[in-house]
C-alpha cells in the first residue's frame, strides 16, 4: 500500500496539521496496516502557479506539444503521476484565512489535468479517474467552524477541496478537523486536539479494517485462480 502524504503549513514543526497527520499514519502502523509513504512537502516544494504559457500547454492536444510545452507540464506530470499510483492519499493543511493555504491551491492547480487526473467521455461527461483511492483531509483551524458556531457560514476551505478532489474522482474524502485553536482558551484548544486524534484513531481503524478485507479478498480470487488452472 502506498499513501501520499503531503503537507502545507507553513509553521513546518509548529504544526498542529502536520503533528495529527504524523498520529494518524503512526496509528495506521499500530493497526498493523504496512504501507511506504510517498512524502512532499508544499510549502517547501511548492509547484508553480499557472501561466499563460502553462493554461495554453494543458489544453493542447498532447500529441500537438511542442517541447517547450512538454517541459512546461512536466513537474504538473510527475505530480500527477504521483497521485494516480497512489492508494491513499493524506493531505494535512491548516485554514488561512477561511480557506486553502495558497501553496496547497497551487498544487491542486497543478493536478487537476485533462487526461491525465480526469477525461471527457465520448457522451460528453467528465469523470475523475481517481476513484480507487482513499482519501483523508487533516485541517487545523484557528476559529470553530463547527456546525452551530458563528463562524460555521465562513468555512470555504471544506466544499473548495470536496469540489476540487469531487471533480478528479475522489468523491468520499474523510475531513478530520481540530478547531478551535486560536480564538480560544487553553482548555478548548486541548480539548479540539483530543477530540481530533480521537477521529483519526477511528479513521486509522476503518482504513486498517477496509485493507486487510481487500488482502483477504485479493488472496480469495488468486487461490481461486489457482484452482482453476489445476
């Protein structure tokens, strides 16, 4: 199994979303899940934000590309690349400013590619082409954007990733959100904490539990296999 886990905050070992992402794949292990980690870090690698020169790339037939154009996509590729080989993803981001820390926008700028993370079908629909993978969203939030808070109108940061992530295929994304960690006392902050590795406990259980019935289920159909040639 291998998991993409990417990062976003920009407060690098500050970092509430990056220290819940970290428990989260520590509790996977506990679980007994094994799995290699594809790691990248935005806000130190952080992909390039569009260009003329890149938008007209991108909608070129690719067999019409020049080589400039092909250089021009090629760390959009390879990004790409990364998540379509992928079986889970963990992207672990705090909220600025109600919405997506401006590296992690760039990076969904950069994956969201015809023909590559979605196609257009011949009866002229759109399907995302990630559709095997898991996917978990960390977030941490300053304010309480939970239902019934007055802020909870403000939070532009969930439906923008469930549209972005919506539209490539990933379409039951888990969102494990520790808020409120700024405008509050002590008290609610290390309580918004544990309740958010409590989630993410749960969350590393259900993963735990769906991998090891697609083994059995895996190893099923190859014995089956197996006794069908013989």
């Amino acid at each position: 199994m291998k998991i993409l886990h990417v990062d976003a905050s920009a407060k690098r070992e500050r970092s509430n979303s990056r220290a819940l992402s970290r428990f989260f794949l520590e509790r996977l292990r506990e679980q007994g899940v094994e799995f290699e980690v594809d790691y990248l870090d935005v806000s130190v690698d952080t992909p390039a934000h569009v260009t003329e020169a890149f938008a007209i790339a991108t909608y070129t037939p690719e067999h019409e590309r020049t080589e400039a154009m092909k250089a021009t996509l090629a760390p959009s590729d390879e990004l790409c690349r990364r998540l379509i080989e992928a079986d889970a993803f963990v992207f672990a981001m705090p909220m600025y400013n109600w919405s997506i820390p401006s590296a992690f926008k760039a990076y969904i700028d950069n994956i969201i590619r015809t023909n590559l993370t979605y196609v257009n079908t011949a009866d002229g629909r759109i399907e995302g082409v990630l559709t095997r993978q898991k996917a978990l969203f960390v977030t941490s939030r300053g304010a309480d954007l939970r239902a019934g808070s007055p802020y909870a109108s403000m939070d532009a940061l969930t439906p923008a990733l469930r549209a972005a992530f919506g539209f490539i295929g990933v379409n039951a994304p888990v969102f494990v959100d520790a808020q409120p960690l700024q405008f509050s006392d002590q008290a609610a902050r290390t309580e918004a904490l544990e309740r958010a590795r409590a989630e993410l406990t749960a969350v590393a259980a259900d993963w735990a539990s769906s991998f090891n019935a697609g083994m059995a289920n895996a190893a099923a159909i190859s014995t089956n296999r197996d006794d069908v040639v013989a």
